[in-house]
C-alpha cells in the first residue's frame, strides 16, 4: 500500500488552469507553514495531498471558458496567417 496523507486540501472556486501537484506545493506549504508556527507541528509534504476537481468545469477541447475550440482550420490566409507566422 502506498503512502496515504494525513490531509487533504480541498481548494476553492478559479482553480480550473491549476493542477492537483501544483496547488498542492502552494497550499501544502502555506498549510505546513501554519501548522508549524502555530502548533509547533511538524507536516511532512508527504502528509499532505490536494483534491483537484478545477478541470471538471472546462469542456474538453476548449482552452478558455470565453474562446471556442478553434484550431489552425480557423485561420484565415493574409493578414492572420502572416501574425501567426511572425
């Protein structure tokens, strides 16, 4: 059986870009962090994970909530073709 943390973050709303290693660096820190100066605990990174759940709000295929899933069949020949060039 693998190491199982003795926390679990769960973060809150505008994590949808956000990843469950990423957050849990930040927030495992600041989490440890507190632990340590208020408790005089000690937290081992290992003790702490992060529940991710952001990317259940983006619609597969699509790299904005406000953009389309356009791709390069999008691109008009002329000016927008030459600035992707460029």
């Amino acid at each position: 059986m693998g190491v199982v943390a003795r926390v679990v973050l769960v973060h809150g709303i505008a994590q949808r870009y956000e990843g469950p290693e990423s957050l849990g660096l930040t927030l495992g820190a600041a989490l440890r962090d507190g632990v340590q100066l208020a408790a005089k605990l000690t937290l081992e990174p290992a003790d702490v994970a992060c529940a991710f759940y952001g990317n259940a709000f983006i619609e597969e295929g699509t790299r904005a909530d406000d953009l389309p899933p356009w791709d390069e069949n999008h691109v008009r020949m002329g000016l927008e073709a030459e600035l992707l060039d460029a």
